[in-house]
C-alpha cells in the first residue's frame, strides 16, 4: 500500500525538552489512524511535523512523496483549525472561501456546508456561533480541498452526542471513499468507534502500534468491579475509579488482587472481573512506561 | 498565484471593514484637526490650505500604515489561526502581499476624511493630475511605514506593540512637519525634521500638490529610511517564523 506519510526515526527537542524521541511511523492510503497519549505524549508535535509547521530535530519527514515544507505537498491534506481562533468577525461562507481558494480540485461551498450540517449557518459571522457549530466549521474545512489524507486533531471536543454521532458518519463516508484520516481524540471511544489501528505515544515515543483489538489484548489488563467502602491498598493496581457507587479497579493481574482481597477482610459486594476499554488499556501502557521513567 | 494574493487581500480587507473603529481611528483625528486648526487658521490662503491637507492626509494614512498595521500583525501573531493559515497549500508571499495590498486600501480609505474637509472647507486646490499623482505619493511613501509597523508588529507583543507604535508616531509626525508646518516649527526640530521619514514624505506630497521646492536632504533621508525598514521587517518576518516554527 501507499504510504501518504512517514516519520522515520525523527527527534524533535525543545530547547531541553525532548517531545519526540525516534519515532516512525507509516500512515498508508486507505487507513484510519488513532492516535492516542496524555497532554505532552508528542502528539501535537508528531501532527505539526506532518502538517509542515515544524521541522525535526533529526531524522526525516515524508509527506506525499515529498516534504511537507513544499506547499505544492500540502495540496494533498487537510486540517482542522482550533475553532477557539477561527477569525470573528467573518461569515463562514467567506471562510469557506478563502480556504477554498487555496485548492484547485476544492468541494464546492455548498455541497461542503450541506454536508456537515451548516447550510443555514452560511451568511453568520463565526463569532456569534456556539462552540460546537465552530467546532463543525473547524472540521469541514479540512474537507475543502478534497484531500488524501486529512488530520484530524480532537474533531468532536465539546460536541453534544447527537452532533459528534453526526460528524463521526461524515469522517467514515470520508474513509470509505478510499480517505484517509489521522485522529486524535481525548475520547477513547471515539478512536474505539472510528479507527482501525491505533498508534498510542507516551514521552515522545511509540509505545504500541497495533489494531484497537490488539492494543487492548496486549496488555491484558483487566477490570475488577465491586462495591466496597475503605479499601486497602491492592497490589497491581494501575488506576481506580468509582461510578455510581461501584468501585473500579484496573489491573495487570485480578487473580492476585482478588485474593489480597478476600486477605484483607475487607467486606465487599458484587465483584465482576471484565476485559478492559481501550481507555485502559491506554492508561495501562502509559502508566506502566511512567513506570520505567 | 495571484488568485491566492486576492484570497489573503480580500481577506484582511473584510477583517479590517467589519472594525471599522481601526479606519475611523486613522481618519477622524486628522479630519478633525483640519476642522480645528487648517480651516480657521490657514484656509484661506491656498498654498498653506493645500500643503496642511496634504499634511493632515499623510498624518491619516501614516497612522493606519505604522498603528493599525502593527496592532493587527502582533495580534495575528498571538491567534492559533495564524498557525493553521501555514498548513494550507501556499508559501508566506500570498499572504505578506495581501497583508500590504489590503494595507494601501485602509490608508487610501483613511485619507477620504480629510481630503473631503480640505475639498469643501478651504481654499485647498489640486488639478485632477496633481491629485492623482498625490494619491500615488501618499501610497508610496506609506510603504516605509507600513515596513516600521511590520517590524513593530513581528517583534513585539500585542499589548507592548499598542504602546510602541504610538511612541513612534506621534513623535515621527511632529518631526515631519505634518501637525505644524515646518517654517514655525522650532529651530531645534528643523534641524532633526529632514533626517526624520515623515519630513521626507510630506515634501514629497507638498512637491507634487502645490509649488513647493522639495528638500533633497529629507527626500534621500526617506529613502535610506525606507532601505532600514525593509531589512529590519524581513529579518523580524523571519525571526518570527524561525522562533516559533522552527
């Protein structure tokens, strides 16, 4: 398959900072890549090196046979602005527009509006418009030029469930005509519902590249769910929470924390042992590299 | 390419006509000055009505060349669209030129005040020609401070680049001659005016409007000026981009 863009081995410091630490990756034609980290895992620098807006440090930078820094490259991606900067004063057909201008083989304005649900919203200046319908806005523009490979930075962040299950169907329409799409999201079930394969960074490198099955088998952790008040500390721990009054626990290993458990005393109720989420899987593999640092 | 310099223009020229306040604050101080000072005091006489419009319209279009083109460059800086503008398909030229075209529209926009006050209220004359070449002497001149505002505006904060830019006009517009005219200025600031870019501007405008002799000494000024400038923009342009998108 063709490979839209690669990072090979690529540095990328910050003064002291190291926020990208050899990292390659292909992203081929035809995929849907989630990419997932915690705030400062590198995933803003890995997009702004692929975007062009960055150079690395050392190793190189592929984007569509070419450099990203050429604009002519750039023809062929899309990208969402942060809708919190979407100029205010003008009207999103004028945005459109000027977006559009930029692309010879772009969508026509209303084919794109009508797509995503702004058809009426078209003679309204940005700055009166609620976050999500920015936040659409954001998103179709980095449809405009009918790209190859579109990034996709945090997409449906502050959407309602009913906009975000919207936009969701107009990225996989997007996919299933052959597009490709990096995300990043901070909603696991949104890489869960979308992407195929998914790439999660953790301090400035690849921690684990696989499909979202295999991620999540990968670090075999499980879910041990029960009621209990005042529990002590349990070995293998990785992260807790409580919902609705039913304490979760993440684990590597639920055979021996049951058993520490019933050790402890501790009264307990309705214990559930369950294979995990993506989401902690994710917090597994991150937590377990932190581990090391 | 050019239809990608239209895009950015077309842009900025909305952005800026929707604050009208940023145009308005170009043209009425002058304006009003024309109404305060020219009109009563030297509207009358055609020389000196002529050459203090000239004057009062480079007082406009230098305001919104050094202030407002400053102010909107640092705030653009400081906006994360600014940094998704670079991911579309096309170099910085398309929207540096666009920054400048839509530039010359404000200023020429800012000048309407005070030429209409001069048209209607004094004896201020031009001949058709003479007003067209002055127009084409106003954009020009402009240019170097457009390149001041650039550099201000690429150099410093917002908020520090409010209080710079207007530390530099007012300063450069009384040394140039555009507020009092230059015979009853000062002996001290005759001396510094012609080394000072308005000064070179305005006798330029005064030159071609009316029949005054122009100072060679503040022309060849305006045009090293112009030279400084223009380094000083470029190199705080690519400053910029170097620091920030390394």
């Amino acid at each position: 398959m063709t490979v839209l863009a690669r990072a090979g081995d690529v540095t990328r410091r910050y003064g002291d900072v190291l926020a990208l630490d050899g990292v390659s990756l292909d992203i081929r034609a035809g995929e849907m890549v989630g990419l997932l980290g915690p705030n400062g895992a590198g995933k803003s620098t890995l997009i702004n090196l692929f975007v062009g807006l960055r150079r690395p440090t050392s190793g190189t930078v592929e984007l569509l046979g070419g450099s990203p820094q050429d604009p002519a490259r750039r023809l062929g991606i899309g990208v969402t602005p942060q809708e919190t900067g979407l100029p205010e004063t003008l009207r999103v057909g004028e945005i459109v527009d000027f977006v559009g201008a930029h692309f010879p083989k772009r969508v026509e304005k209303g084919e794109l509006l009508e797509r995503f649900g702004l058809s009426d919203l078209i003679k309204r200046q940005m700055g009166g418009l609620s976050g999500g319908q920015k936040r659409r806005v954001a998103v179709a523009l980095a449809f405009t030029g009918r790209p190859r490979l579109v990034f996709l930075d945090e997409p449906t962040t502050g959407l309602d469930v009913e906009a975000r299950r919207t936009l969701w169907e107009g990225i996989r329409a997007f996919h299933e005509e052959g597009g490709t799409v990096l995300l990043t999201s901070h909603y696991l079930e949104e890489i869960e519902a979308l992407a195929k394969r998914v790439v999660v960074v953790g301090h400035g490198r690849v921690l684990a590249d696989d499909t979202v099955d295999a991620v999540r088998a990968m670090v075999g952790v499980r879910r041990v769910s029960l009621v209990a008040e005042n529990l002590p500390e349990l070995p293998g721990v990785l992260g807790s929470e409580l919902v609705d009054g039913r304490t979760n626990l993440v684990t590597t290993d639920p055979d021996r924390l049951v058993v520490e458990l019933v050790r402890s005393g501790t009264p307990f109720s309705g214990l559930e042992v369950r294979p995990t989420t993506l989401e902690e899987a994710f917090l597994a593999i991150t937590s377990k590299e932190g581990a090391h640092v | 390419m050019s239809s990608l310099v239209a895009a950015h223009t077309r842009f900025f020229v909305i952005e800026q006509l929707r604050v009208p306040i940023g145009i308005l604050a170009s043209a009425l101080f002058p304006a009003i000055s024309m109404l305060a000072f020219v009109v009563p005091f030297a509207g009358d006489d055609p020389q000196a009505a002529t050459q203090a419009t000239g004057s009062l319209m480079f007082f406009g279009s230098m305001s919104s060349a050094l202030i407002s083109l400053s102010i909107v460059v640092s705030q653009d800086r400081e906006q994360p669209w600014n940094t998704y503008v670079r991911t579309l398909p096309a170099g910085p030229f398309p929207r540096f030129a666009g920054r400048i075209l839509s530039g010359f529209a404000v200023m020429v926009l800012s000048v309407i005040p005070s030429l209409l006050v001069g048209a209607l209220f004094t004896e201020a004359t031009a001949t058709p020609a003479q007003l067209l070449i002055g127009l084409v002497v106003l954009i020009v001149t402009g240019i170097p401070f457009m390149l001041i505002g650039l550099f201000v505006g690429f150099t410093l904060s917002a908020r520090a680049t409010l209080a710079v830019s207007q530390l530099l006009f007012f300063p450069l517009a009384i040394l140039g001659g555009l507020l009092i005219p230059p015979q009853i200025l000062p002996g001290f600031i005759e001396v510094v005016s012609p080394f000072t870019p308005a000064r070179g501007a305005a006798e330029l405008l005064w030159w071609v409007t009316t029949d005054h002799a122009p100072d060679l000494v503040a022309v060849i000024a305006l045009a090293v000026w112009t030279v400084v400038a223009a380094v000083a923009a470029s190199w705080a342009y690519r400053r910029d981009e170097g620091r920030r998108f390394k």
